[in-house]
C-alpha cells in the first residue's frame, strides 16, 4: 500500500507515470527503505495508466460493496440501551431493599 500511495503522491507531484526513482526518493523522504520487488510490480501495473480513472473504477467497486448498517447495527445500538434499562430496574429494587430493612426495628432501638 505504501508503494501505491508514494506514487499517486509522485502523480500529484506533477510526475504523469512517476518511475521507480521518484518513488523510492517518497519513501525514503520518511524513512521506508524501498523493496525493488514490490516496487516494480507496482510500477509495471499503473504504467501508461491514467490514475483518475482507477480511482473512478475502484470507487464503482466500492460502492456495489455491503459495508454493514441494517438490522445487525440497530440491534448493536439498542443493547445499550436495554442494558441501562437494566440497569435502572435493578437500582429501583435494591432502593426498595434498603427500605424495607431499615423498618425492621419497627422504630424501636435495640438499647432504647
């Protein structure tokens, strides 16, 4: 993925089919030591390619792709919700618990 992105940034750079030399010179800029094998596989795939229209054609791609949402993500969403729902519920119970213990002196003290 790095190899793609230093060339479309040599393409931004003014460079329309960026060779092997502009794109190790991106890479080493930050430090990334170029392998010449990968390197070259992405230089012979992009090269006499217009870059604007594999980016057009991947978006194509991408957008027939299902990226989730529907009844899985309205179902992640509400299981908070019941949770603190829950979570209320138990809290009510345990107010009528401490209620209901305080009054079993029935008012009167052990040492009174």
């Amino acid at each position: 993925m790095r190899y793609v992105a230093a060339y479309l940034l040599a393409v931004l750079g003014g460079k329309t089919t960026p060779a092997a030399a502009d794109v190790e010179k991106i890479l080493s800029s930050v430090g990334i030591e170029a392998d010449g094998e990968k390197l070259k596989k992405v230089i012979t795939e992009l090269n006499g390619k217009d870059v604007e229209q594999l980016i057009a054609a991947g978006r194509e791609k991408l957008s027939s792709m299902p990226v989730g949402g529907g009844a899985p993500a309205a179902a992640a969403a509400a299981a908070p919700a019941a949770a603190a729902a829950e979570e209320k519920k138990e809290d009510k119970k345990e107010e009528k618990k401490e209620d209901s213990e305080s009054d079993d002196d029935m008012g009167f003290g052990l040492f009174d």
